[in-house]
C-alpha cells in the first residue's frame, strides 16, 4: 500500500450500520464498550481491517446473517502507523452480509484529538 492509500481500508468488507454502546470513565480517562457492525463482505478474506488506536479488542466474532453461522477472531494486530486494528479470522469468510461483533473493548481518553478524545471548552 503506497503511502498515499495509508490510511485506506481495504474494501472487501464494507461497514453499513453500527449498534454501539460506550462507557466513559473521565476519572480515569478511559472507556469502554460493545459493538455490532452490519458489513458485506465483498470478496473472500481472512482478515478485517478497521480504524483504531490505542484500542484492546479482547473478544470479536463475525456471525453470518443467512446461517447464523459464527467465525471466531484469532488475532488481533495493532498498527499504530496506520492507526488500524487487523482481525484474523479463524476461517476465510466468503461474500456475504454479516454481523462483527467486537466485545468489551476498552481504550484510553485520548487527549491528542485522535480517536475518542477528551477536550475543553473554557468560553
């Protein structure tokens, strides 16, 4: 990838709805959540790529919406160059539409205006 396309996500799988549910801790600038993430999955893959930075992702799925059938995540690889998170699948997923699901996940306030960041307003 030239560095031109860096911050680029592939486009063999295609967000088109997110559920998410956030909990901010301002004491100690953190948070955490869950999320569901309606994608189609244009072309077979064995990895998913996402924007993220600084996030720990302890548990993720992927669950076909026409069988219900469920891949697990393997993996998951940080790129901090990029600023994205790479899941490894269990098994290649074919085409198809489908529900990620990422479970308590949990980040750092960011305070750099990246990410989910922390700011003041003094007016």
């Amino acid at each position: 990838m030239s560095s031109d396309n860096l911050y680029l996500l592939p486009k063999n799988v295609v967000p088109s709805h997110y559920d998410l549910s956030l909990f901010i801790n301002f004491e100690d600038l953190s948070f955490k959540g869950d999320v569901s993430i309606q994608v189609k999955i244009t072309s077979p893959t064995k990895v998913i790529k996402l924007h993220g930075v600084g996030l720990s992702i302890p548990s993720a799925s992927l669950t076909y919406n026409e069988t219900s059938k469920v891949v697990s995540c393997e993996a998951v690889d940080a790129d901090e160059g990029s600023q994205t998170i790479s899941l490894s699948m269990a098994e290649e997923l074919m085409p198809g539409l489908a529900t990620l699901t990422l479970k308590s996940f949990t980040a750092p306030l960011d305070t750099q205006m990246r990410g989910l960041y922390r700011s003041k307003y003094t007016g």
